[in-house]
C-alpha cells in the first residue's frame, strides 16, 4: 500500500473476500491500523484512501472502529452476503435498512468524543483497549496511540486464536454448526454475563425466602398515606399486613441481630462457582488472600495456594505462611497461628510445593521449625511474590451491620425506567436498612416526600426534570447528584418514549402527558470545572451534601481531582455494566471501562493530590455479593451502589 501510495495513489481497497480452507482472515482492525501508522511514517497518508470490504465488520461497532483506525470507508461484506441469503430480491432494501442504522450509530458514536463531521472521526483512534497487552513489541507497533491501564492477551494469542477459529470454521457444514458465543445474549457454553441465568435465578430464590419484622399497629405512621390498593400493588401485601408486618425504619439493634440466611448462603456460593467457570467482570478474577492456617495435607495446600494464576500477579497474599528469602533460589517458609510448628504440616507444605512444581524444586528439608527450599525457575518466582496476609479478627472486632449499611445506596434508577411500583418499593427497603435511596433523573410522586418512602438522595440531570423548590424541600433530602455521564451508556443523553410519558410522570417531571422527554448528553450551563463548581454551590444552597456522578473511562482521575476542588462531597464512579433497559446494547458491551478501573485511578489520584479526605468515594459495577462489596473497598471504595440487584 505504502508503494502505491508513493506512485499513483488513490483508492487502495483491503479486503479479506478471498479467504479459503488454506489462507484465513487476519484481524482487519489491525490490518487498518498497520497500514494507517506505516502511511503515516513515511509522510503518505493523505495520497491514499482505505477503503475496507471485511466479512469481519457486521455491527455499527466494528464499523466505528475500523473508521476510527483509519479506514475512509468500509464495506461489510458478510452483512450484504446475510442480506441476500435472507431476502433475496429485496437484498438490497435490507442492505440500505442496515447503512441508516450503522450511520445513526457512528453520528451517536462520533457525538460521544464530540466530533460532527467524518473527517474529523477517521482516524482518530477514539479507543481504549480492554485487556489487550498494548505494551507487546507487536501490537505497540501497530496500536502506538492506543493505552490500557491493565494489560491483557499478547500478539501471538491473538494469533493463535484466529488459527483456532479458522480451524473452527472448516468444519461448519450448515447454519446449526455455527457456536453460540452468548456475547449478548447468554448461552450454556458461551461468555459469561454478570446478570446471567445464575445470577436471576438466585436473587428470584432469595425473593421467596420468609422475611420477619417487629409486629406494627395498625395506626403507624410509615403507611398512613398509603392507599390499600397501593401496598398491595408494591409489596403484595393485603390488609393483614397492617398487624402482621411494620415497615418502620429498622433500629440499629435490630440490623446488628440479622444473620444471614440460608438462601444467601446458597447464592453467594453459587454465583462463586458460575465467575470461577465463566467470569464476566474484572473483580471476577481478583481473589482475597490464600488462607492455610489450618491447611494439614499437600492436597490441602496446594489447592488453596493454587487458587492464583501464576501470570500477571505482582504478589500472592497467603494468611498463615512466612516466607523470606535468605539467599538466589534459597526460601525459609514458616507457617503461623496456632499449630504453625507441626512438623507433619510442614512436610505436607513441601509436598504440596514438589507436586505443583515438580523438578524446579531442587531440596527441601525441615530446620528449626521451619521449611528451608531450594528453588529454580517458576517455582523461585513464585516464592520471591509470596506475601503474609494480616492475619484474621474476630466478628466483634468488625464494623457492625447497622454502620455498614449506611455505606449502601440503591442505583440512580427513573421513575420512567421503573414502574411506579417497582420504584417505590426499591427506595422504601433501602431506607429501612439504613441505606441511600436515589430518585434516579424526574424524581418522584410528590405524595411519597417527607416519608419513608421518600429518596434519600435526588438527582441533577442534563434536562433538570422535575428540579424545583419542592423538589429539594422535600424533609428526606439527604444528597443531590449531579449526574455528568451514566455507566451503561457514557456519553449519551435519554430519551423516555410518549407512550411511557403517563400523566404521574409528567407531573413529577413538569412535562405533558403525551409527549416524548429528551435529556442531551451535556449539561447545558456546564462547560468547565469552574461552571460545576458554580452548580455544586448552588445545589448545597438546599443545606444537603453534593455528589458528581462520573464514568469510569480514561483520564477519570484528572477529571475526579477537579471535581474534588469544585466542592463536591461524594464522587460517585459508575462502571460499564448494569443498566435497567434504558441503554443500547453496543453502549452497553462496547462503550466505558470496567468500574475497578475507574474507582482504583480515582482513589490513587486523590491521594496522590491530598484530596482524598475530602471526598466520599462511592462505586457502582453491579454489585451482587459480599465478596463484590469488599473487592470494591480494597479499591478504594468508601461507599457502594446496588442497581439491577435492588431490583
């Protein structure tokens, strides 16, 4: 291309049509971005234009990101070929159908970076890698512009794998031996998917598990202004509730005397089994410590010491193991707590280690109280990471329930995404464990302010739906959030349709019954930090503390410090998973990074400017377990959302 560039130039079509048993299909992505950085170099980019005709480009993604590594057009070609195969003679209408959506989309994907034209677009390379080893001698060369703050799969896996899938291919003979990837919708053998089968499954048995509370009286004050018809369309509850159930806000004792209860046990441990199999978010392969304090047989040692994968750790955090290196190869291993100086749980230790690592351990022997080995190769390596981990506390040392609870918070979900219903009830739980419920953008029916069913925390929107001065006069005001960009769909504005428009929406939101509601991407008064920090002094004007919702994409760090100095009180980073329907699918798998990310580079920002202090740091990622929760925290998270799973 580069030669022909130099001679006459022009149009240079790349195409991967001529793909046969013996030649498969390189990654056209990459292919386009080689060719685009080598034109580049040798100072011939504007004497040629790419245009690229790939089975490989079949959604308005793949599309966005070919044009953004620099092709000038592209074609699919395993769009038209499906076109003709489904509708025949009227392949083509279906093909132009396909080229409005793909455009729509690019102009909704080129709004996101603030581009209005094409030219700008093309070439631009708008992207961060997911898990790809952009620091790899190969893909730095291809991909120089391109960063990921966590590194990935190699060159030569993504070699390998399209030799696998070539190898694959061959022997599809009809349209059934094509695999089911589940990448959008899941299936038994395909990508796992955070809220999967598993997940649903589990939270609809938890749903039918018999909850007890303090009996009521039947004068109480939390649903006096509850129609009948109401509680039983929000709860399920008929008028025996009034004896039978009290919906008061729970007592700090009675949060602390909660044990947990046999169908959360079931669930959590079920949900560990599905991410161990299929993981589907980064925190799905980060592990708590390695605890062998009562480890007693190799098999026992090995199994849990083997729980990390021996590629891409900086250190392994085993609780009850002392390891020190006295000298190259030369490890002393000494095990704590109480029975740490038994001989025969010693022995097993090396045993567990010559099973794992075989010949790399060239001696091990027992020498005061302790296991001396010799090391070589991965077994040194990994010796030389081994860390203590603090050692275990007792419950009575830990934070009680009651406090750890007001660390929670339900998601920004709209009375608009949500039923009326369903709304209500996910702020009304909320508040009686303690936690903080959120309005979502519109508000709420004002009959719910000032009682437990009521929003702890109202938000700010781009279109100000529903802000006025009842709006923040409502007595169970807490927070106001002032949303900047949501996690499944950063970027992007919403757009509640007229048929969901009712007249109780429209009179939360100040708009007409009717007519459709549209929140643009930007705010419309916010063009620097300097005018958030003007609307983060006027919302404390209502005496409440203030949040910024940010998504965790790149530079998010720079953004939060900024943030931090305007004068917010909490900082909330809302990940690329969840969402309640109201995102698109492409936004929703392709667009923001995972919510660890985010939340690990704002904390680390923070404290590296001497803000850390000031802020509350709240994460949302689609939270569903404990294990997620503590995960969060290890981060750097001091508070934490719950969206789809309050639901």
């Amino acid at each position: 291309v580069a030669a022909f560039a130099a001679g006459e130039g022009g149009i240079a079509v790349i195409t991967d049509r001529h793909v046969s048993a013996r030649r498969a299909a390189l990654p056209m992505i990459m292919v386009v971005s080689a060719i685009n950085q080598r034109l580049i170099e040798e100072g011939l980019r504007l004497r040629v234009s790419l245009i690229v005709e790939s089975g490989q480009f079949s959604s308005s993604h793949h599309i966005a990101a070919g044009l953004g590594f620099g092709a000038s057009a592209v074609y699919p070609l395993a769009v038209q070929f499906r076109a003709e195969e489904k509708f025949g003679s009227e392949a083509d209408k279906a093909f132009k159908r396909f080229a409005k959506a793909a455009e729509k989309s690019l102009m909704k994907t080129m709004g996101k970076v603030g581009l209005c034209t094409a030219e700008s677009y093309i070439g631009g390379e708008f992207f961060e890698p997911n898990f790809l080893d952009t620091e790899d001698d190969v893909l730095k060369r291809y991909f120089p512009n391109v960063k990921t703050p966590v590194g990935g799969v190699s060159f030569a896996v993504i070699a390998q794998a399209v030799a696998d899938w070539h190898r694959k291919a061959l022997s599809v003979k009809g349209e059934s031996d094509i695999p089911l990837l589940g990448l959008f919708k899941e299936r038994a053998e395909g990508a796992g998917h955070s809220y999967g089968t598993t997940a649903v499954r589990g939270f609809v048995d938890m749903t039918e598990e018999k909850i007890g509370f303090d009996k009521g009286t039947e004068n109480e004050e939390a649903l006096r202004l509850l129609p009948l018809n109401r509680l039983e369309d929000a709860f399920g509850l008929d008028d025996a509730a009034y004896y039978h159930t009290s919906f008061d806000r729970l007592t700090p004792e009675a949060i602390d005397a909660f044990e947990v209860t046999p169908g959360y046990r079931a669930f959590a441990s079920m949900m560990a089994e599905e991410r161990a199999r299929r993981p589907a978010a980064l925190r799905d392969v980060l592990e708590l410590p390695a605890d062998v304090t009562f480890a007693g047989s190799a098999e026992e040692f090995r199994r849990e010491m083997g729980r990390f994968s021996r590629k891409g750790n900086n250190s392994f955090m085993v609780r009850g193991l002392l390891c020190e290196g006295a000298e190259e190869g030369a490890f002393r291993l000494q095990l704590t707590g109480p029975d740490g100086h038994e001989l025969a749980r010693l022995a097993a230790l090396g045993q567990s280690l010559i099973d794992r690592f075989g010949e790399d351990i060239v001696g091990h022997w027992l020498e005061g109280g302790a296991l001396l080995v010799q090391a070589r190769g991965e077994a040194s390596d990994y010796l030389s990471l081994v860390r203590t981990a603090p050692a275990s506390i007792s419950l009575n040392a830990v934070q009680k329930a009651s406090e750890i609870t007001m660390t929670l918070a339900s998601g920004a979900m709209s009375h608009g995404a949500l039923v009326a219903a369903a709304h209500e009830a996910v702020a009304h739980g909320t508040n009686m464990v303690g936690g903080m419920s959120n309005s979502g953008e519109g508000g709420e029916h004002i009959s719910r302010y000032g009682t437990i069913r009521a929003s702890r925390i109202k938000q700010f929107a781009s279109g100000r739906f529903g802000v006025w001065a009842g709006y923040l006069a409502d007595p169970m005001l807490e927070e106001i959030e002032i949303k900047i960009g949501q996690g499944a769909k950063p970027g992007e504005g919403g757009q509640l349709p007229s048929p969901k428009v009712t007249v109780e929406i429209a009179a939360a939101r100040g708009g007409t019954p009717g007519v459709e509601l549209v929140s643009p991407p930007p705010h419309h008064d916010t063009y620097s930090i300097e005018d958030l920090a003007q609307l983060i002094h006027d919302a404390k004007a209502a005496r409440v503390r203030v949040i910024v919702k940010l998504v965790s994409s790149e530079g998010i760090g720079t953004i939060a410090v900024g943030v931090a100095k305007a004068g917010a009180d909490v900082i909330n980073v809302a990940g690329n998973t969840g969402g309640t329907g109201a995102a698109a699918v492409t936004s929703l798998k392709y667009t923001g990074r995972a919510a660890e990310i985010g939340v690990a580079e704002v904390h680390q920002a923070l404290c590296a400017t001497g803000l850390r202090a000031k802020v509350l740091l709240r994460c949302s990622g689609a939270h569903q377990t404990a294990s997620d929760v503590v995960k969060s925290a290890l981060l750097g998270g001091d508070s934490f959302e719950f969206g789809t799973t309050a639901l």
